[in-house]
C-alpha cells in the first residue's frame, strides 16, 4: 500500500472568481486548476465525505461493495469516485477475483488542508 500524503488546497479570492489550486506537500506544480466554484462545491459533498469515511473504515473490496455498504446506485458512487481519483484523493487496486476483475477503491491522501487567501 502507497505512503498516504497530505494534500492543501489553496483557494484565491479575486474580485470577478474564485481559482483554486491543489498542490502536493512535496512543492510539485500544481496538478489542478479550476476556476468554477460548482466544481468545489461538487468536490466537497456529503456525498464523497460519506465514501471517504466509508473507504478509511470498512476498507471495501470493490466499488460494487462500496456502493452496497453506502445503500447507493453503482453508477452515482463510481462517478464520484472518479472525480476523487481526478482529484487525487483517492487511487485504485486492481483486484482479480475467480476470475472477475474489480478496482478497489484505497485513499491516496491522510489529510486536507484547505486555505483561503483572500
């Protein structure tokens, strides 16, 4: 299993928008850039807290189990899952089982910082 990192991110006020930033503790470029406050506002749903936590404590062994233990449509969890991977959150196993292939779904990061500079 991969080192969990710290992740920050830093959001700038401007007058006309706002621009957030993610970057790696390492000091790395920045690996996203959005300037729609809809796309942070996605990002920090109830919905994905609800799989990280459930990700952290049950340790689901598919994304077919996680959607089963969240009570939600395998489809609705598996884009949210890919929009936390995007994010870096998260990462992916490849599992093969009896010969089924499945991804289980383990964090990436241990924390978020989030700043605003303003």
């Amino acid at each position: 299993m991969a080192k969990l990192k710290a992740k920050t991110l830093t959001i700038s006020i401007t007058p006309t928008k706002f621009t957030s930033l993610f970057n790696r503790l390492r000091g790395e470029k920045p690996n996203y850039e959005s300037s729609e406050i809809a796309e942070l506002r996605s990002l920090l749903s109830n919905e994905k807290a609800r799989i990280l936590y459930t990700i952290k404590n049950n340790k689901p062994s598919s994304i077919y189990n996680l959607s089963n233990l969240l009570k939600r449509d395998f489809k609705s969890v598996r884009n949210d899952l890919l929009s936390l991977e995007k994010f870096g959150f998260i990462s992916f196993e490849k599992n093969i089982n009896k010969g089924r292939k499945s991804l289980k779904p383990v964090l990436a990061i241990s924390s978020l910082n989030i700043n605003f500079e303003i």
